[in-house]
C-alpha cells in the first residue's frame, strides 16, 4: 500500500498543478473566442418590467435606454413564420388557450393589457404595444444590437432557422463543464459555447418562485451558489473569450452582485434601472 501512495501522490500532486496552470493560463492552450459583440447591458424579454413582454415597442424602448442586446424567445407558427414569444400556449401572456404552433401568424391574439413581470412577482407591465413581433423585423430595426435568442422547442425546423449564430452552455453542458473543473479537466477540453448564462442564485425565493420543490430549500440554494459563483472558473471561461451572463436581476443589490461574481453582462427586465447603474459606477471609476 505505501509502495502504491509513493507512486500515486506525487502523480495527483503533478496532474493538480498542471491543471492549475492550464486553468490560469488558458490562452496556451486554447484560441481566445472573438465575438462580433461584448455586452454588459442585456434585456429580460425586452425589458419586461417596463413594456410587455418580447414586443417591438419593449425592445424600442430597451434600445432607447442603451441596452446592448435584447433577450428574446422564438416559436414557430403554423405557417412557418418565427415569432417572439416565450411560451408555446398563450394562455398566460393573452388570455387564450391555445397554441402558436396551431395558429397562423394573422390568427395571432394579442397580449393583455398588462402582464405580470415573472421574475418580480406581484409587479405588472404594460404598454400601447400588444402584438406579438416577427423575429425577422427584430433583426431589422435593431441591426447593430446583439439579439440573444432563446428557442424554447425542441423543433428542428425553428433550431435550423437559427444555426448559424454563437450560441451559449445548455443546461446539460453547463453541468458537464462544472464537472470538468471540480475535477481539474476543463482546462484541457476544447469549448464551443461563446456564453455561459445561468440564474443569479440570490433571487431564486425572493424574486422568483420556482416550480421544483427542492429550489425553494434554501439548503439547495446555497449549495447551488456555492458551487457556480466560482471566480476561478468564470476567470478561466472570460480568458478564453466565453461571456458570463447573470439573470435576471431587478433590484440594484442583485446587479451590483451579479458583476461582483464576475459576470461580463447583467440581464433585467428593468433597462432603466441598469443604465443608471451603470453609469453611476462608470462616473464612480
């Protein structure tokens, strides 16, 4: 047994500091990622603490208080045509219970008249604009803004119609990469996500509620903060080029944690409240 640790110990000793090295110093090993955008100020469905969700006039006004990139959420109608919207059945956002995918895109409803903010429960938006928007005409009013789309079905069709982009961890990669650096691997692995993005821990209970019983254990959550907000791990993704986007964050003390924790963009669904973070602390430094 002691013959076995003489040769076993310095072996693990040696793999540890190799890959401490490598996770310090990425950029020997791997090409650092060049996106076309690097963006700190991000949009929650368009903002939708301050207009209705995913509509051409949130993203307007989004854009007019300088966000850098609109989050938004795509499906498929049964015309084939793409639309921004987050849920598949429309009974939460209009009041119908029925289907994108059963509809053609003039047989659209439109939204309520005021919405409630998920992630700020009990806080309602509204807004003059209540139709749901053509991801194509996102692209063409807002050509020089970063567009973080999120497909929410598992639908070739709609996934095809978006292949060509950067795209982020999911979440079965995202667990796999947390693997890879608890055991001292992912310096090694090649990477083909440009983002990562993931909850802000902190909110989860007290400005959002989830469904899965065992995230509303605060054992569970502190755990999962623990394990995620890693300044180790979210140095070694910013040097290779991967961006950390946190969400959502709609009060000051969870963006200022947020950026804190090392992430390279903040996402709200309050713009407003960003960019005046923001620019305070630009004015501070």
């Amino acid at each position: 047994m002691a013959s076995y640790l003489y040769y076993l110990l310095p072996a693990v000793g040696g793999y540890a500091l190799t890959s401490l090295y490598f996770l310090k110093n990425p950029h020997i090993l791997h090409k650092k990622k060049q996106t076309a955008f690097y963006c700190t100020h991000i949009s929650h469905r368009g903002g939708s603490g301050e207009r209705i969700e995913n509509t051409m006039g949130a993203f307007t006004h989004a854009a007019e208080v300088g966000t850098e990139m609109l989050e938004l959420d795509c499906q498929l109608t049964k015309d084939s045509h793409v639309v921004v919207s987050h849920d598949e059945n429309l009974l939460r956002q209009t009041g119908q219970d029925v289907n994108i995918s059963s509809l053609n895109l003039e047989e659209l409803p439109p939204y309520k008249e005021t919405l409630e903010v998920t992630f700020k429960a009990g806080h309602f938006s509204t807004g003059s604009d209540r139709n749901i928007a053509l991801l194509e005409d996102v692209f063409r009013k807002f050509p020089h803004i970063a567009v973080n789309i999120e497909v929410k079905e598992n639908n070739s069709m709609l996934i095809e119609k978006n292949s060509s982009m950067p795209y982020m961890f999911t979440v079965k990669r995202a667990l796999k990469m947390l693997l890879l650096y608890y055991t001292g691997l992912l310096p090694f692995v090649p990477l083909g996500e440009s983002f990562l993005q993931f909850y802000l821990p902190q909110i989860i209970n007290r400005e959002y509620i989830p469904e899965t019983w065992i995230l509303r254990s605060r054992l569970v959550i502190f755990l999962i903060e623990r394990l995620t907000l890693r300044e180790g791990m979210f140095k070694h993704l910013r040097d290779r080029g991967i961006q950390i986007h946190l969400f959502v964050c709609n009060e000051e003390q969870d963006i200022e944690a947020a950026f804190a924790a090392g992430a390279t963009g903040v996402m709200t669904d309050y713009p407003t409240l960003l960019s005046n973070y923001i620019r305070r602390h630009k004015q501070d430094t």
